[in-house]
C-alpha cells in the first residue's frame, strides 16, 4: 500500500512539474511505477509485490471488462428470446476465497455482473449462493466462475 501512495505522490509531482492534465497524471502514474520497478530489490519485499502485483491488477481490470461485456450481451440475448426456456436458479458455489475481504470482493464484482447476483454467505463462509438469470449447467457455470473470476480476483490480493 505505501508504494501506491508513492507512485500516487510521484504521478502528482510530475504532473504539477508538467501542465497537470490527465495525461501527465497517468504519465506520472507510468514513470513513478518505472521508477519503483528499477529500484525493486534495492527497496525490499514490498515493494517486488508491489512491481508484480499491478500488472495482475490491470489484467484483471481488462478481464472483468470482457466478462460485464460478455454477460450484458447474454442476458440482452435471454431478454429477446422466449422466456419460457430461461431456467433461472440459486447455485452453491464452494469458496476458495477465505478471508472476509475477498469474500465481499468476490460477492460484489458477481453481483455487479448483469445476470448474476450473490444472494448469501454459508455461516462457515466456505459457500457462497448466487442467483443465475439463466442455468443451462449448474457445473460449468461454477467452473466458469471458480476458474475466472475468483482465481483471477485471488492472485491480485494474494
């Protein structure tokens, strides 16, 4: 967290030494993150998990795009079709996610999926049930999730 804030800090003074316009934030953003790269191992551990840890970051960013994308274009299918094939339903999805952090991570960016929205925690917190629009297999569909969005969502907090 402390390298984000000075990459963040770096980003501001390179911007306000430019004409501070978004460009030159998101430049600073580029250049302070080189700069922390560079100097990795010279800064210590944290700062190597750092270095790894924001390129996770921006993929993920890029994957959860396609999956809103791609579930907005199915449910905008399911919406035009005969909706007497729809099979709607309550799945149990078994966690990987243990801490309570990921867990409302992981229950919040479902839930922002259209078609899909996290309805409750088992009480050892190992399942987590999620509402389906449409459940065409109840185990692919937690495939789909367990190996997409939680194992992507895990390696950037973990």
């Amino acid at each position: 967290m402390i390298y984000f804030l000075v990459n963040l800090l770096l980003a501001l003074l390179w911007a306000v030494l430019q004409a501070f316009r978004p460009v030159d934030v998101f430049g600073g953003l580029v250049l302070g993150y080189a700069a922390i790269f560079l100097s990795r191992n010279w800064l210590g551990p944290d700062a190597i998990r750092y270095v790894y840890r924001v390129p996770r970051l921006i993929l993920f960013g890029f994957y959860y795009l396609g999956e809103l994308i791609s579930s907005a274009l199915t449910v905008m299918r399911a919406l035009f079709r005969d909706q007497t094939t729809l099979r709607p339903g309550i799945i149990a999805f078994p966690l990987d996610a243990r801490t309570d952090f990921e867990i409302v991570l992981l229950n919040c960016l479902i839930s922002m999926t259209p078609g899909t929205l996290g309805v409750a925690v088992s009480p050892d917190r190992r399942t987590l049930y999620i509402h389906v629009i449409d459940v065409p297999d109840i185990e692919a569909t937690q495939q789909s999730i367990k190996n997409g969005l939680e194992r992507r969502l895990l390696e950037v907090l973990r």
